[in-house]
C-alpha cells in the first residue's frame, strides 16, 4: 500500500523534498484504513498524524496545504481536471485531495 500512495503522489508531482509529503502520504493511508475519517480531518486525522511525527496539528494542516499548493503548480491543468474533475477554481483542499487519492486507490485495488 505505500508504494502505490508514494507512486500516486508522485504522479500528482508533489515533491519528495517536502514535510508536507510525509504527512500526506500517512493521510491517504489512514483514509484507507479509516474511511470513517475523512468525516472528521481537522478532530481525527491531523492530531493522528501530528501525533505519529511528533508535531503540531497546526504545522500538519499548513504542511500539507503548502504539499498540496506545490503539486497543483506543478500539473497541467488538463491533468487536474481529469483527476479531480472540473472546478472552476484550481484550489482544492486538503480534505478533497486526500480523499479522492484514497478514492482513487480504493478502485485500483478492486
């Protein structure tokens, strides 16, 4: 399971250099285990998180939006579309990114 979250957040061009990263990829993977939990990002998941890196739920919000900022930047916006689907905005938070790859994941493996 790590390796295709590591694969789908480097086809999401996020860089591997960021904190952010981490945190996301420990996101995506709880979202599998708990999908329950996506109902509760800001209560469950980023205390979790914070919690399993030994930081602030603050820095693993505002790492993984900056994560997040940086991977949109990066991508085609023909690619966000079709992964994401149509918006008018090309801001997407981090509980729509984090989920749809968890989403996205889930049918793989079907």
């Amino acid at each position: 399971m790590k390796k295709q979250i590591f694969d789908e957040l480097n086809l999401l061009c996020v860089p591997t250099s960021l904190v952010g990263r981490d945190y996301l990829e420990t996101a995506v993977e709880l979202m599998l285990i708990d999908p329950d939990i996506k109902k509760s990002i800001t209560k469950r998941l980023y205390p979790t998180i914070a919690l399993k890196h030994n930081t602030t739920t603050t820095r693993v919000e505002r790492a993984i939006r900056h994560a997040i900022s940086k991977s949109i930047n990066n991508l085609d916006i023909d690619f966000i579309f079709s992964y994401f689907g149509y918006r008018k905005e090309l801001k997407i938070t981090n509980s729509e990114y984090i989920s749809m790859i968890a989403r996205r994941l889930q049918f793989e493996e079907i």
